[in-house]
C-alpha cells in the first residue's frame, strides 16, 4: 500500500498531467494478468470457453472471488486494452460471448450454470464494431459475428415468451429473468439493486435498454451499408426511427428534459431521475434541443467526485434494514461515467466532457494514491468517503473502473486538447 502521508490530493482545478497518472496507470497493467482466466471446459457451475477471458476483480485477502466472465463488465474492461498487445485477448473475449451465445442462445449474465436464465445489458454490436475498427479485421469475419448479433437481438431481446419475454409492449423490451421474478430481472439490468424501478423491474420499459436496442438497429443499418445492402439498411434504419419515437412518447419528458423508465402496467414514468437518461445522448438518438436540455440537466447529478448515479438518495436507504441500493446516490460507476463523456463529446459538448472526465479521474486517482488500489464505484459526493455498499461486498481492482481510467488517460490526459 503507498503511504498516504506522502501523497497530496490533485487539486480539483488543475490538469492531470502525464506524470501524476504514471504510477496509476502501472498499476493498472499490472492488474491485467490478475484477473485473466482460463477454462476451456466445464467444471462444476463454471462454463467452460474457448478462449482466455477477463475477470472483474481478484482479492487474494477475501474470500469472495470470480472466475466468471461477465457480459456488459466485458464490453467495459477491453475498452481500456484495445491495442496490439492485447488483441488476441480481447477477440477472444469477444468470440467467447458469441460461443455462449451459440450454445445458449442468450448471452448469460455470466459464464456459470446459475446465471443463465438472464443476460445482461446488450452490447454485442458495440463490442463487435469496436474489435473490427481497431484491429482492422476483414469483411467476413465482420458479417459473421454481425449475423450472431442479429440473432442475439432477434431471439433474446425481441423474445415475447418465457425464458425470454423481453419484449412486452408495443414493441418496446423490459429485463427479464426465466424465473419471473422482479430482483433477478433488475439484476439484468446490471444495477442491482437500484431505485429505479421501485423494486418491480418486470412492469417497466427501461430507458437504456430500449436506447442499447436502438443502437443494434443503427448499427445493423450501418453494417448493412459497410456489406452493401442498401435494402436492408433502410429495413433497420426503419426499425430504428419506429423506435425511437416510442422512446420520445412514452419516456421523454419535455417539462424536465429527462427520459424516464416507462411503468407500462400503471402506464406512467418511473419517478426516479437516473443517469439512464443519458444512454439515448451516447446511442446518437437525441434531437439538438433533447441534448441542450440534458446537459442542463447535469447539475443534478454532477458533484464534486464526479456523476451520481441517481439524482438524491432513495427512501429505502433512510429506513433502518432497507434494501441496499448501491447503484443510486451518492455512488458513481465508471461505466455510466464513460457512456455519459463519450454522449457529450458526440453532441460536440467537449468542455463538459473534458470537465466530467477530470472529476472522475481525480476521484479514482486521489483514492489510489492514498489507499493503493481501485474500487468498483466511488462516492462521488464525498470522495474521500467510501461508496454506499451493495448487497455483494464491496469490490477492489476493479476491472472496468480500471479501464475506463486508462482510457479516459489516453483521451485527456496524453491528448488534453
């Protein structure tokens, strides 16, 4: 561990420069190898794959562990190590979700038995076209893994029967669990647990979900062009116009300039203001103005550390023995972090992107140097405090948080112009 007694805060009105990141950013690389696994077979609950995999996290001192790959914490972790030293990782990576997809016909929330009867947020296609633009791979290889996403979007996520009812209402599609249970279907979401949906994820549309599927049929649209099928990229450019104004009706209020999760059953907006409202500005499914009035929005949830994941403190947490909900106030994640800067940069709002981006590498950095390590969210409203806990215990490493801090490094730090 370094001693904090040696280390001074980065001041919260100054620059990070190259140097003050250095020790960090080894840290990370050297994290790498700690959280790489591999199991070609299975053994017990552990699924085997075919190719080496990444880990969330690995704490020798405790006796929580993981030797699953997750789906979306995969997408996250390689964004971090998309370059030549890791490519056959990361590829592999990739085609291991697209082997559990095959054998499965969803990809899991993770490579274990058990967590099988949901997925987790899609992000194939973004995972598919990030591998092929930075390792320039060839056409076939491109339209083979687009087809398996075409597949994944088709039966998973356009799924109106158990085990896979996702889509539910006007053609829209909520999280889901085989086994019709509210919690397990929130933890498809990835945010478990979390205020947004009042503890009955089964009732709502949410936002981000419905944006992500957006991004498939964009995205399919834009492989279609790159394949020269102009017929079918007008089919899912189609696709997603239709969806888009669904989004806009039933989730985008314009007195708040917010998107909410929509209640389907009782046919209203969930109340809770979360940083979902940002997954449609980082899809590219905003209008000028819908973009304007989220940025305003900011304010809400932006704080000294960085982004909120929600905007206050939910009731439950008030109330002695409620339901921890680590994915709301006053925690921050480094996901939502880097969908919410890469939204803002797409909409040409780079200062705040920049500013955004320097809060949340300030707060992880400040942390590292006094405790020598990375956590898997942060207080962002009292930084030197540690983060709300959730109903798992509180995670160190931390695979993405690692990797969106080097990303964000190469992005404003080694190029802050």
């Amino acid at each position: 561990m370094i001693n904090a007694k040696r280390i001074f805060s980065i001041r919260s009105n100054v620059d990070l420069e190259p140097k003050d990141v250095a020790a960090a950013r080894q840290y990370i690389r050297d994290y790498w190898p700690k959280v790489t696994r591999f199991h070609p077979k299975d053994d017990e609950s552990l699924l085997g794959l075919p190719h080496p995999y990444l880990v969330p996290a690995y704490n020798e001192k405790t006796e929580f562990d993981f030797n699953e790959m997750y789906y979306w914490d995969s997408y996250f972790m390689i964004q971090g190590i998309l370059d030549n030293e890791h490519r056959d990782l990361v590829i592999g990576i990739l085609d291991n979700l697209i082997y559990l997809f095959k054998r499965i016909r969803l990809i899991p929330n993770a490579s274990r038995t058990y967590l099988t009867g949901r997925s987790q947020p899609p992000f194939l296609t973004s995972f598919i076209f990030d591998v092929y633009e930075a390792y320039n791979l060839d056409n076939k290889w491109f339209a083979e893994h687009i087809e398996t996403a075409k597949d994944e979007y088709n039966e998973v996520w356009m799924g109106v029967n158990k085990p896979v009812a996702h889509q539910v209402y006007k053609g829209l599609s909520r999280y889901y669990d085989i086994n019709y249970l509210h919690d397990l279907a929130e933890a498809e979401s990835g945010w478990d647990l979390t205020p947004r949906f009042n503890r009955r994820a089964l009732n709502y549309l949410p936002v981000d979900l419905n944006a992500l599927l957006y991004k498939y049929e964009t995205d399919f649209a834009k492989a279609a062009n790159i394949l020269g099928d102009r017929e079918e990229e007008m089919m899912w450019l189609e696709k997603a116009n239709k969806r888009k104004d669904l989004i806009n009706e039933l989730m985008w209020d314009k007195i708040k300039g917010l998107y909410f999760d929509f209640n389907y059953v009782k046919q209203r907006h969930g109340s809770v203001v979360s940083l979902a409202t940002y997954y449609p500005l980082w899809v590219g499914m905003v209008n000028n103005t819908q973009a304007a009035a989220l940025v305003k929005d900011l304010k809400r949830f932006e704080h000294k550390g960085g982004l909120s994941t929600t905007d206050s403190l939910p009731v439950g947490q008030l109330v002695f023995g409620g339901t921890p909900t680590q994915w709301a106030f006053p925690n921050g994640w480094a996901p939502l972090h880097y969908l919410v800067i890469q939204g803002l940069e797409k909409y040409g709002y780079h200062k705040d992107a920049k500013r955004i981006a320097m809060k949340w590498l300030k707060t992880n950095l400040n942390w590292f140097n006094e405790h020598g390590i990375f956590l898997e969210k942060y207080n962002v409203v009292t930084p030197e405090k540690p983060p709300t806990k959730g109903v798992y215990p509180s995670q160190e490493g931390f695979g993405w948080t690692n990797a969106v801090f080097e990303k964000l490094c190469q992005e404003y730090v080694d190029q802050p112009t």
